[in-house]
C-alpha cells in the first residue's frame, strides 16, 4: 500500500508544508532559556550508537528548502537526519550534509543518516541496487542505517531483502539496519529466518497511538523503536490534556509530547523545514515529566489514534 501522505510535488498538502526557512515565524515557542544542543545517544542491539532526536524530512522538496532545513538542523545541534527513497529528497539531504562537514570541518561519522528501502525494490538484488542508488543520491560511502520501508506482502521477497541488507551490512555498505512499519507477526517471522536482528522498528508510536504489545514485543528482542509522526502530524497540539501539563512545565505542547516519547527511551523523528521549530523540537528535552503527568498522558493512548496509512497490521 502506497501511503497517501506521499503526493507530487505541486500538491497542496506539499506545499502548504514547505515554508521559507528564513522568514519563518513560530507561534508556539517556548519561554526564554538557555539552549541545550547536547543529544543523548541509543545503544542498538549491534552495539552502534543512535541519536536520539532525527530531523525527519517526510514530505520536503528536494531542493533549497529541504538543504536550508538540514543545515539549520546540524547547526542547531541535531546529528541524526532521516530520509527514504520514496521521500524523493536524498540528494537535497546529502548536499546539505557534505557541506555542512566541509564547512565545519566535522567528519563523517558526526552525522548519523537513514534512508529506507520502497516497496517496489523489494528482493534481493532490487534491494542492494536500491541502496547503492541511495548512496550515490546521497554522495555518501555508507549509511548508518538502512531500513526496510514496509512489509511486502509476499513473504519469500521480504525475506530476501532481509538478506540483501544483512550483505550489505558485512560489506559495510551500511553499519545498522532495521525494519519500519513492521507488525508483530512481520517481527516474529523476521527473527526466525534472520542471521542479524533487526536493529530498529521504525512506526508510528505518540501518546495517542502508543502500541504497547508492539512495543513491548520489540523490547523483548532488543529492537529500538523509532517514533515517527510524534506530534500526531500536529493534530493533537490542542488536546487540553496536553495543553495542560505543558502550562505547568512552561512548555510548549509539541515539547511535552516529545519529551514522553523520548523518556521511553524511543528515538523520535520530528519533521520540519521551519528553523524556529527545528530548534524547539530540539529544546524538548532538558526536563523531566513527574510521575502523574506520564500517568495522565500514557491514558491518551487508549484513542489509538493513528495518522499514517503504512501500517498493514493491527498491532
């Protein structure tokens, strides 16, 4: 299933979110304080090291908006960017990226990226010709992780993919590798028929679609969730629970709802091309939620609201 938030680039929706990066204004921002750019990193069950917050660029052009945000991202602290083949954005993302290391004179290994394999490349070969394409979009020599896009429904395919992954990692093509929007029977068979487990679940996880069992399976195996759409898509910004606790903490609601994502201990993916709101989502989480707040906001999940439209199980 193609997802339908993925549209052309003159669609409304597309254009509607790209925004100039420069002249932007944000009508959420956080009280005057200082800035703290330091993100804590996630032990993989490999043994790598994952930034915990990702610029996700989901949706953005690929051009000088997309190139403007990622630097503004690098620059304002984040080293983690996260892209796809579908995105259509690799080369706008791998721009910014070397010349953000060129002008900092920063290494390569300073900014971890990710980009996923689309549905159509499923298969062995298809999924390592699909990854060196990614690579040569990016200008990159690896990636630090690489992950299935979506469960093909045919099973054989999906598996072979797995193994396409599995070689590119010993060739060192890529240093991680994951799945994303993997339900609980795509993660069982995965691990049954897998030599590497995979490193990361990458689905749609936020106080109003928390996917406990899901969760707790991949905890089981030392799999790392990455939350994507951890705003809601910003659906939820105005949920008077939300809105409450984030008066308490002199913060704004996008920052609450990052804050208890990343206080689980998932990765989380906040997309934006806006500077004012990359660097917000950065200032989420320098605080800690009392007990009764993460009370009050795992109760939301009971909604089970979901934005996205790659989910192909009900776990």
């Amino acid at each position: 299933m193609a997802p339908s938030a993925i549209t052309p680039e003159t669609s409304p929706e597309r254009q509607t979110f790209v925004k100039n990066i420069k002249n932007s204004i944000d009508n959420h921002q956080p009280h005057t304080r200082p800035r703290n750019t330091s993100v804590a990193n996630v032990t993989l069950n490999d043994g790598n090291s994952i930034p915990q917050v990702a610029l996700g660029v989901y949706k953005a052009p690929n051009g000088q908006e997309t190139e403007d945000a990622v630097t503004a991202a690098l620059d304002a602290g984040y080293r983690h960017i996260d892209s796809a083949a579908r995105y259509a954005n690799e080369e706008a993302c791998g721009r910014a990226i070397r010349r953000w290391l060129e002008r900092t004179g920063n290494s390569r290994d300073e900014v971890y990226v990710c980009s996923k394999l689309w549905d159509a490349d499923h298969g062995f070969e298809a999924t390592f010709n699909a990854l060196c394409e990614s690579l040569d979009k990016f200008g990159l020599d690896y990636l630090d992780l690489y992950l299935i896009h979506s469960p093909a429904d045919d099973e054989e395919k999906r598996l072979a993919s797995w193994r396409a992954l599995e070689t590119a990692q010993r060739l060192g093509k890529v240093r991680s590798i994951g799945v994303s929007n993997f339900g609980a029977s795509h993660i069982e068979n995965l691990l049954k028929n897998a030599r590497v487990p995979p490193a990361v679940n990458q689905v749609e996880v936020h106080p109003f679609c928390q996917r406990e069992d899901l969760v707790k399976l991949c905890a089981k195996h030392g799999i790392t969730i990455e939350a994507y759409s951890p705003l809601a898509r910003g659906n939820k910004l105005e949920d008077p629970t939300i809105t409450r606790i984030a008066e308490k903490y002199q913060r704004t609601p996008a920052q609450i709802l990052l804050n208890w994502n990343a206080s689980r201990g998932n990765v989380v993916l906040p997309k934006s091309l806006t500077a004012t709101r990359i660097q917000s989502n950065l200032d989420s989480f320098d605080f800690t939620l009392e007990q009764e707040d993460i009370e009050a906001i795992n109760a939301l999940g009971a909604e089970n609201y979901v934005t996205g439209s790659m989910h192909k199980s009900k776990d």
